[in-house]
C-alpha cells in the first residue's frame, strides 16, 4: 500500500497555490512567456493568465512583470517578491513525502 | 493563509481508504448498520456497500460481519482485523494536521 496525498495553501477558502499552479508559474519565467508555457501545458493563454490574476488577486503579491513588443514580441517573468513567495512554498513543500511517508510506515509496521 | 492538504492510501492506483471512508465504516460499526449509516451520509445502501466491498477487495482485509434477520432485524460491525486496520490509519492520520501545518509556518514565516 502506498500513501499519497495533496496539499494547497488557501486564502479565505480559495486556493492561493498548489503543486500544479507552482509549475506553471515556474514554466512561464523560464520560458518567459504566458503563452508557451499556457501550450506546454495543454491549456489555453486565456486560462493560464487568468489563473496568474487569481493567485495575485488572493496572495497579495504581484508575481509576474510583463514587458510587451520589443524584439522579441515581450516577455513575462517573476518579480522579486513572487520568486520569494514560491521559494516559500518550495521551502514548505520539500521533503514533505518523506514526512509523510515516514508516519505512514511508522503507523502500518506495528502489529 | 492556511495550509490544506488531502491524504489517503492507494493500492495499485485505487483508493483503499481516505478519511472519509474511514468516518464511514466507524458509523456503520457504530450504528449497526450499512443502511442507517448510508443515510446519514445523504448516500444509497447500494453505494455504501459497494464502498464496502471495495475497500475490503483492495485491501484483503474482510472488514464487516454481518448478521441477517434476529430480533434487531440483523446487523453489521468491523471485525477485529477491520478495526485493527482502521486504528493503525487512524494512528497515522492522527497529528499529521500539526505536522504539516508546523512545517508550513516555518518555511512562510522566514523573511
């Protein structure tokens, strides 16, 4: 038997960050765009920009700095604050299977 | 913010147990019965049964007896191995909150 689990940060009951928003937060500043990284992951741009707003609007924390035009059509990456923010959340979130594991193992060995 | 999180346990991908299938095979063994504690879920005997049933095939563990008929109009309840194997998902989901939540105001409360 295996544990499994999934764990999110909410904000007057809305969800603020998980695992999945982190990625495609992540995906858009390498990438430097909304766009590839919305195709990336299968959803459309309007989905994923949406999706930016909502864990601004809930956070607090402007997370993205878009430049448009120039050369190269514009960009999209983390601010400051939202690369501390999501370190925060990578902070909490490693090591956590292990943790979690290990209580699992710790309860299920006995008798 | 608030840390929120979800955890059960898999057998070959299928859900064995999660806490609410655990709150309902307590209430079976409280109430006697699969059809009083379905109702009191809000879900059909025939749901809460076939719960049952597949809780019990993936984790191969028989986990009511049942009596038919008698003055009380029959009855069920955990059996030993049941209740043993529900005390050791209840050990390990005990204080896990606490853990995860302790671990959550670590990482957001530096810087």
């Amino acid at each position: 038997m295996d544990v499994k689990f999934k764990v999110w940060v909410e904000k007057k009951g809305e969800v603020v960050l998980s695992n999945g928003k982190l990625n495609i937060l992540k995906t858009i500043d390498q990438l430097g765009s909304i766009h590839k990284a919305a195709e990336q992951f299968g959803m459309s741009y309007r989905h994923a920009w949406g999706m930016v707003q909502k864990i601004e609007k809930r956070s607090g924390i402007k997370m993205l700095e878009t430049q448009i035009g120039g050369s190269d059509g514009g960009g999209a990456n983390l601010t400051t604050e939202g690369k501390a923010f999501l370190a925060k959340y990578e902070a909490f979130s490693k090591g956590l299977d292990k943790l979690i594991e290990n209580k699992f193992s710790k309860a299920f060995s006995k008798g």
